[in-house]
C-alpha cells in the first residue's frame, strides 16, 4: 500500500472577499469529507489574508478523482471572482 498524499492549498482572497470565500470552502469540505479516500480535508489557518486548506489522501487514484469531482469544479466557479491570485497548491 502506497503512502497517503499530503497537500495543502492557499487561498488569497480579494479585500473585502473573506467570508465569501470561506463560505464557499466549508461548503466544499461538507462535500469532499465523505469521498472515497478522503482522510483528511479541513480549514487550518483563516486569516483575512488568507485561507490555507490541508487535505490526505489515501493514493493518487483517490487524489485523481476528487481533482476531477463536482465538488472541486463547483469550488472554483465559486471562488472564480473572490481571488486575489490563483490557489497554490503544494505537496506537503
């Protein structure tokens, strides 16, 4: 069995665009949490300068398939004008 994959994801939100697209993330996490292979997919830092998302994975199969989901294209029409800069995502 392969190691689970770590990630973390950092969102910059546009002034006066917090809540907005911390809403929009709790909503995603609602989601995501009961995907297959999910193992962790949460809030970890919430500043008004940004909002940093850390997920696990249980195998790039997994991964592949949630990059793929509804949940995650719903997330970015959602935070397509609430960003600063485009998410940064990062293996951990």
């Amino acid at each position: 069995m392969s190691a689970p994959i770590d990630l973390q994801a950092t969102f910059i939100p546009n002034d006066g665009e917090f809540f907005r697209v911390k809403l929009a993330l709790e909503i995603a996490i609602d989601e995501v949490v009961s995907e297959p292979g999910c193992i962790r997919y949460e809030l970890t830092e919430a500043t008004e300068d940004k909002l940093v998302l850390t997920e696990q994975w249980a195998s790039e199969e997994d991964l592949d398939k949630h990059s793929k989901g509804t949940a995650v294209q719903d997330l970015n029409e959602s935070l397509s004008a609430l960003l600063a800069e485009p998410v940064q995502l990062e293996r951990l």
